[in-house]
C-alpha cells in the first residue's frame, strides 16, 4: 500500500568539538592553533589578549567534523576572562615551552585553574587532555646549556620605547577611566574595546618591560571593565 508520508533521509550534520589550549604566556598556544586551522606559520610574538578563536573542519569516516578551538591567554590578569570558557570543553592542549622547565611545571596549576571552574559535578574523565611540547629549537640547545636551561639573552626582548614609557606615565596621570583608556565620554562599547586592544599589546608584561607596565596594564584593564558595565 502506497502512503504519501515523506522518505527519511540520511542528513548528517556536521559535528561541534570545543577545544581550549591552555598554558603560561608565550609558550607557543596561538602558534600552533593558526598553523592547524589556518596552516600558517606566524614568527611575530603578539599576545593573546584574553581569548582567541581559530576553527577548522576534519572528515572523519563520512562526517564532518568542526573543530572549534579556544585559545586562552596565559597572562593571570585574563583568568576573569578565559574562566568563562572552560564549560563544556571536549579536549584541552595542555602546552608548554622545551626551553623552560616553569612552563611545564606550571601545567598542574592550569589543570587545578579548570577543575575549579567547571566544578565538582564535572567529568573530566571524559575530556581529551593533550601535552603539546613547543618551540624546539635545536640551534640554541648549546647556548641554553651553557646558560642555565635558560634562553641566551640575545634572545630576550630588552629595552622599551619612547611611547610605551609616554603610555605608562600618561595613564599614571589620567584623571578616570575615559582618560585612562583615550576615549571622549560616551564612546560606544566598539570604540573602548578598541582603544583597550590597542593599549593592551603595547603594554602587555609578556612584552614590555618599562618601569610601571604591570600596574599600567592591569590599570587598563579595569578602566575597560568599568566602563563596559555602564555602556549597554
């Protein structure tokens, strides 16, 4: 008996991973999540600033797969913002720099960061957890023997600029929060986050070692926080 009920069909839709890279500032997380998404090498340092993203699609048998990775910033100042993106992860880089035994040993400490956030009611049992050992350079194996286990200085970013000590002493100085970050009172939430990027990677601790950059960073930092809770 013919009926005129629709025929199943077999749409199989593409499959969600969530998968966040954790690990201290500069070891290498938003390298190697560009080349794997993006398949490129980027040799600039330019920190994370708070969270980034990077997605890729896999097929795996017949299924698509869409990997969704979140690259948490390894600065303590961004735990109010990476803390929110720890739920609901499937898979965790745990990553670290060969040239430096902290970065490692730091590891426990990133996996306690998350086993608080998610809570006591989360499995973590059935989370993929991966250790990614990064930036083996084989060229600098002697000097770093002969240094310590540390990176040779000529490797090390020394020295500031005329305009992140100008920043630094300008936020000293700035009167609220709108001063502080650059902005005219009533900017929009677009116009503070722009103005906070653009402060933040010139006076990220990772990077900048002027006198007073910490304090003038975490400044910045909440300047934006406040100012975004009364821009709607």
């Amino acid at each position: 008996m013919e009926t005129n009920a629709p025929k199943r069909r077999d749409n199989k839709k593409s499959l969600r991973v969530k998968v966040i890279s954790l690990g201290n500032a500069e070891v290498g997380k938003s390298c190697i999540i560009k080349r794997y998404c993006e398949k490129r090498f980027v040799p600039k340092y330019l920190a994370t600033i708070g969270i980034d993203y990077g997605v890729t699609k896999v097929q795996v048998r017949d299924r698509e797969i869409k990997v969704n990775i979140f690259d948490m910033a390894g600065h303590p100042f961004f735990y109010e913002v990476r803390n929110e993106f720890y739920k609901d992860s499937q898979g965790v880089l745990l990553v670290y720099d060969v040239g430096l035994r902290e970065s490692f040993d730091a590891l426990d400490s990133w996996l306690g960061e998350m086993k608080q956030e998610m809570g006591s009611q989360a499995n973590m049992d059935s989370i993929v957890f991966v250790v990614c050992a990064n930036k083996a350079f084989f060229s600098s194996i002697t000097d770093m023997c002969e240094n310590g286990g540390k990176r040779p200085v000529s490797e090390v970013s020394v020295g500031f600029t005329k305009e992140q000590a100008d920043t630094i002493r300008r936020i000293r100085n700035s009167k609220d929060s709108w001063d502080m970050l650059g902005v005219k009172p009533g900017a929009t939430r677009e116009e503070v986050n722009k103005a906070y990027r653009k402060l933040a990677v010139l006076l990220h601790p990772d990077k900048c070692v002027a006198p007073g950059s910490e304090d003038a960073f975490k400044a910045v930092v909440n300047a934006r926080t406040s100012l975004l809770k009364n821009i709607k």
